[in-house]
C-alpha cells in the first residue's frame, strides 16, 4: 500500500484528468440527453426518428466501439483533433442515450393534464416542455439519473485507454508496469480515487433529491 | 441405437483429428527459426538447482510476448517466434530440454512479474527491461541485448531529428500505456502532447491517420512497425536510452542466473547466439548486436 502515499502526486494527477473528462461529459449528456428527451416527445416526426435513432445506436454499441469509432474512425475522414475531447465526445455520445431515456420515463410520469393545461393557455410545445413538463419531470428523474452519471464516471476508465493518457487509469498501468509496482496496491489507490468521484456525487445526488422533493 | 452410432462417428472423428495432430508435430512448422541450437544430452545439475530439477522435468515453462513482432510473435501455427523466443530454445537446450518441449505463456508487459512470483512461468523472456524497481521482485539474467529507445515519424518527415526536437515541433507523441519508454519520453514533451495507447499497432495508426507526430519506443519494436508500413515510416535513428533486455526468473535463484549468464556466453561464442538474431530480428536489423557483459547475479 506504500505506492500510494510514494507516488500520491501522480494518483492526485490522475485523479484531476478522470474528473476533467467527467465534468465534461457529464455536462455534456446532461444537456444532449434532455434534448435528445424532447425530441423523443416531440409532435414532429423526423425529431422523434432523430431521438429514437440515436437511443438505439448509443445504448445498443459497446462504448469501448464508440470510443474507437470516434479516435480512429474520425481522422481516417480527415477529422483530427485531441484525443482527450474524441474521449469526451464518445463519452457523451453513449451517456447521453441514457439520459434520454431516464429524462423521457420522467416525462411520461408527469400528468397528461398537465401539458394539455399548458397547450390549453396557448404556450407552445417548446415553452410547454421547458416551462411546464420538464420542471416536474426532472425531479423524478434525479435517483435514475444518478445512476447514469455514477456509471459514466466508472466509465471514463475506457477513456484512458484511447489516448488520452494521465488519467487513473493510465495511471494505474504505468505504476503497475512500467514502474513495477505490486497490482494490488496500486489497484487500490486507483480504487480509492473512483469512491473519492462516485461516493460524494451520490451523496450530493440525494441532496439534490431531498431538496427538489414535492410533498405528496 | 442412434446415440451409441452418433457416439462411434465421434470417436473415429476424434482419432482422425489426433492423428492429424500428431503428423502436424513431427514436420517442421514454417517459419520456423532453422535446426535451432543443439541439444545437451544427459546433463547433470547439481541436486536441489533449478537447472537440476528442469533438466528431470524435460520442460521449461517460458514467459515471453505473443505479439511483438521479430522478438515474441505467435504465429499461425500457434507457436510463438522471435529473438525472444530463440534464446529460450538456446538456455533450454542448455538444460537438455528440445524446443518442442518448451510451454510458452504469453507475458505482457504489465504481468511479467506476477507470472514469475506466482510460479507459472519458470523464466520470462519478453523484451524485458532490467530496472531496479523490477528487481525488488525478481532476479535477472542477462542482458542478453541492448535495445535503446527511438522515435518513428512518416517518411517525409525533417523537422523532428531527436527527442529534444519535438518541443520546438509542438510534436504529439505517442507510446503504450505503462510502458517505460513513456515514462522516459515524459521528460521530452508536456503531457498534453503525449498520446498514449495499450498497444503500439493504434500508435502506428495514430501516425498513419495524423493523430500523432511521432511514436517512441525501443527501437526493435519500431523497427518492426517500420517493415510492415511498407515505406510509409522510418526511424530517426538516434537512441536516447540504453534498456538491457534481461531474462526474468524467481527472486534470488543466483545458481540459475549464473547457469543463464554462462549459457549466453557459450551461445555468443559458438555461433548460436548470432544465428538466432540473423533468423529473427536480424532480417530488419542486419547488424548483429556483440553479446552485453552480464551483470552480476544477485
């Protein structure tokens, strides 16, 4: 266990990459989910072809597949870029399917009355979801929700494997194979530094849950 | 009666495949390195040795790589080949064991030394690197090679000329997760540039596709990315690091270090050492490398 206060500055380094790329999709499927939500619900077909379309590539492929799509598949096209935003954005991709479809099941959950009220007072589809239904539906969806992003940041370890580097998963096989230490211990300073991302996210998601619950 | 009918095709099925087997075996595998190095017969060790209780066995268990070309790579056939693989025919052989009766077992980079101290290999022989943090677990033999790192760019390439060339580049570098040689090569560029990859085939890619400028690592290696690009790569030819390629066994086992550092030696002086390099790694790199001095075994 003595690598992990020897080598401590590298797990802190490879703590701060793992919660970079995290903030990042996290931000991003969020956003992209609950778009992806409203064009599932839309009254506009090609919007709901366009959502379902997309839950089904996402949530069906491997993300290790998205990954190497994304880093090897776009500069074969002529598309470089850094391989730390191609790991973001094939994050996002996949996480966003499922927050889709956590941010829909919270949509059909809200009263139907609710909308036809909303449409009834002349607001729009747009302003109905964003100002009516999605307030309401976003509550129920913060313990699912959790779930997805707890996931995704487990996730993020896949990242490190498509040249991104730095982060404690690349961080673990360098200690572990190029610096020669025991697997164990290093594996359990990786370990501690995924509790340290996934235990107080929990723990601000039940926050967040106690403090947006409704009386009922 | 269906059954027992269905069971009897089984059995002839299964005594065909077995006799095809056992023809497979006696006939040479292509690709395979020549005679090898001869056989010792009815050697003796010292009772209680390693080499005494290998020798009784007539088998050694070797861990080596299963896929890196020109030192460790398994073929169709199933067999592994390489320099690697070449000097454990050459310490078997010292032992009286024949190259059909090696078990090999691959041995990637981050599992060499569980594999040794775990006791399922009885030496490893994969491009490994004698380091002291490595030695803290098990014991060397050895070098039996000095590879040095390098750098590999496209073909068309001038700017990059050595490491200390790729700051001004702004060059990306790319080099296998936990690698050593992406360790070294930390001192050279930010960590913004450096790309890293579980293995060296998405580096080559990387570089193919423009992703990268620059893939490092031990020069063997890149030598072997190098043929198969046909063209599209070349090395820079200038080696920053020394890395003795030494043969890993258990942690403090002298009597079977000095039994290896003495077979090497036997082998550099008989010819077989230069035989193996020239049917393996020589055919990119035709230079046959002298035999290091052996450290000391401890």
């Amino acid at each position: 266990m003595g690598v992990i206060l020897e080598q401590f500055p590298l797990y802190v380094q490879g703590f701060l990459q793992t919660l970079r790329i995290c903030v990042f999709a996290a931000i991003g499927s969020l956003v992209l989910g609950t778009l992806l939500a409203g064009f599932r619900v839309s009254p506009l077909a090609p919007l709901r072809a366009v959502g379902s379309g997309w839950v089904t590539v996402f949530r069906n492929t491997p993300l290790a597949v998205v990954l190497f799509a994304v880093a090897f598949g776009l500069p074969e096209v002529g598309v470089n870029g850094s391989y730390f935003w191609f790991g973001v954005t094939g994050l996002t991709m996949y996480t966003s399917a499922f927050v889709c479809e956590a941010v829909r099941s919270g949509i059909n959950s809200v009263a139907p009355g609710q909308a036809e009220a909303a449409r009834a007072v002349g607001l729009t589809f747009s302003q109905t979801l964003s100002l009516v239904v999605l307030p309401q539906a976003l509550r129920t969806v913060v313990p699912p929700l959790g779930s997805v992003i707890i996931a995704m940041i487990k996730n993020s370890a896949i990242v490190g494997a498509f040249g991104v580097g730095g982060d404690l998963y690349s961080v673990g096989l360098q200690l572990t194979s190029a610096q020669g230490y025991a697997a164990v211990g290093v594996l359990t300073g990786v370990l501690l530094g995924y509790l340290v991302l996934t235990i107080p996210a929990g723990i601000a998601l039940a926050a967040i849950e106690r403090r947006t619950a409704l009386a009922r | 009666m269906r059954l027992s009918h269905l069971a009897r095709v089984a059995a002839v099925a299964a005594a065909l495949v077995l006799t095809a087997t056992a023809c497979g075996g006696q006939s040479p595998s292509p690709g395979s390195a020549g005679d090898g190095p001869t056989v010792a017969q009815d050697v003796t060790f010292e009772a209680g040795t390693t080499m005494d209780r290998l020798a009784k066995a007539g088998t050694i268990r070797v861990g080596t790589k299963f896929d890196q070309p020109l030192f460790g790579l398994k073929g169709l056939d199933g067999k592994p080949a390489g320099f690697d693989v070449e000097i454990a025919k050459i310490i078997g052989a010292k032992l009286g064991i024949p190259a059909d009766k090696i078990a090999y077992t691959e041995t990637p980079s981050a599992t060499r030394e569980e594999a040794i101290e775990q006791n399922r290999v009885d030496m490893v022989v994969a491009t490994y690197t004698i380091n002291d943090k490595r030695k803290e677990r098990v014991s060397f033999a050895g070098p039996y090679y000095i590879a040095g790192q390098d750098l590999m760019v496209k073909s068309d390439n001038t700017t990059i000329t050595g490491p200390e060339s790729l700051k001004a580049a702004n060059a990306k570098v790319c080099s296998v997760t936990g690698s050593t040689p992406s360790v070294t090569i930390q001192e050279y560029v930010d960590q913004a540039n450096l790309v890293l990859f579980d293995v060296y085939s998405k580096c080559a890619d990387a570089l193919r596709t423009g992703q990268v400028d620059a893939v490092t690592t031990d020069n063997v290696i890149l030598l072997g990315l190098v043929e198969a690009s046909e063209g599209a790569f070349k090395l820079v030819g200038k080696q920053f690091t020394e890395e003795p390629y030494g043969i890993g066994i258990p942690k403090g086992d002298v009597k079977f270090c000095e039994f290896i550092n003495t077979a090497l030696k036997d082998a550099a002086a008989d010819g077989s050492y230069e035989a193996a390099w020239k049917s393996t790694a020589g055919a990119v790199s035709p230079q046959t490398p002298t035999l290091p001095p052996a450290d000391p075994c401890s």
